[in-house]
C-alpha cells in the first residue's frame, strides 16, 4: 500500500477504508496503519465501527467485504496484476492443442484468456464471459463459444437458467474457474448467479482447475462453489496456511504454486 502523504479526517479515512474493502478480498489492520501513518489502535477502533454499521465483516487483524458484495471486474482486474498474470500463463501451458475449455467470467480468468490467446493455439473455448471472449478472439486460431443469458453488468458475465442449460448440453476438457474466496470448505462466491456456472462448468468437464491469488484464501463469501474434492487443481502464488493446504492434499487436489 501506498502511504497517504497529507492529514486526512477520520471519515475521509473510513471511507477510504470501505474503498480498499470493496476491491481487495480483504484488508489487514498493519497495512492500513502504515497507509494511513496512523497507530494500529485507531485502525481497529476504525474497523470496529464500520463492522458494527455492517459495511464490512470485522476479522482478526483485519476487515473483510460484507458476504453479499464483490468489487465490479474491472477494478478486481487490476489488483494483483502481476501475481495473477503468472498464474495464467501457468495455467495456460496445460491446454493442448484441439482441446475443448470452458473459463468461467473472471478477473484471473481474464489473465488466462489474455495468456491463451498469446500462445494462438487451436483450441475450442466456451465462456459465459463478455471481456474474456473479446481476449480469446484476438487469436485467429481460437474458436469462441459465447454462453446465452442474462447480462451481469458488474462482472462482465452472462448468467440465468439459459447459460445452465447451455453448458448442461457442452463436453469439456477442462474447466478453468475463479472464485472470491478459498476455505477449507471450498470455492466461495459472493453472487449465486455466478456460482452456478461455476458447477456447470466443472460438471461438464473432465479436468476442473480453480486459479486463485492468495488475497483469496480463508476468505468466506456467501456461497460455496463446491468442496475442494471437486476440484482437480489449484493455481495460485503462495502456499496456504496449513490447515488449507492439508485439506487441499486430502482432497487429492493437485496444488501448485507459481513462484
């Protein structure tokens, strides 16, 4: 985080607070401390407040997003640009050529359809994505199958009963998915229209594989996606705490780490 150079008032730093709540997965009392050149005390009191007024959900050590919101794709795109553009250029080394993928609407699955697209292999990709589908055209060789359904705006993501019944009729390779939050009972996600594409499109293929940053883990929104048992793989830039990363090795879940 940034420091902030000049005094600012107590609300004009609250809100600031919700701000970084909003587009981060989660907020740590130490780094707003430093951001704001203020003690850890009136960063909690901070936190208390808002958490009492239900505009964030107090955690130990910090402050989480209320379970029902997520940031818009297009901020959550530029947070952890870096770390999230090395797991898709991981993960898209996996896809062969001729090989049928679904990507689910994302901000680390936008870095995947970006890092396809610039290794231009022949492939077949279905998304329910609107951003990820323009990425995947930019390459002659990929075929894009754009799911039906419901414009959800915010997330840049098509979504409803037709997109279900779309993808129930679709065969898969693999299945590349995001999620906005990682415990040990699996996935989460704040919107439950997103979700169930999520299922649908790890139902529908042979491989599932969650690409995930580690602003994400232990991070409990209002839905789980599935248990981790369900997923094949795990992408991500950091290894989890322990008791994540004991669950994911006895769900026989493939971890791996992108330095």
């Amino acid at each position: 985080m940034v420091r902030v150079k000049t005094p600012i008032s107590k609300q004009q730093r609250q809100e600031q607070i919700l701000t970084e709540v909003r587009v981060n997965a989660a907020v740590r009392i130490a780094d707003l401390a430093e951001r704001f050149g203020t003690s850890t005390e009136t960063i909690r009191r901070d936190l208390d407040l808002l958490g009492r007024q239900g505009l964030l959900n107090r955690t130990y050590g910090g402050g989480t997003p209320p379970v029902a919101f997520e940031a818009n794709m297009r901020d959550r795109h530029r947070l952890m640009a870096k770390q999230r553009w090395r797991i898709a250029q991981a993960a898209a080394e996996l896809v062969e050529p001729g090989e049928a993928i679904m990507i689910d609407a994302g901000s680390t699955t936008l870095h995947l359809a970006l890092a396809l697209a610039s290794l231009n292999r022949p492939i077949v990709a279905v998304t329910n994505g609107l951003a990820i589908a323009d990425a995947l055209g930019k390459s002659p060789q990929i075929r894009v199958i754009v799911c039906p359904g419901e414009l959800n705006a915010p997330q840049s993501g098509l979504v409803g009963p037709e997109t279900h019944q779309f993808l129930s009729r679709l065969n898969a390779n693999r299945a590349f998915i995001g999620a906005s939050g990682l415990t040990t009972e699996g996935p989460t996600e704040a919107e439950s229209s997103m979700a169930w594409v999520k299922r649908a499109m790890i139902q529908r293929a042979r491989v599932a594989t969650l690409l995930i940053d580690h602003s994400k883990f232990n991070i409990n929104m209002l839905e789980i996606v599935c248990p981790i048992e369900a997923l094949h793989e795990v992408f991500t830039d950091e290894q989890p705490d322990a008791a994540l990363t004991e669950v994911i090795q006895q769900a026989g879940t493939t971890l791996t780490i992108v330095p």
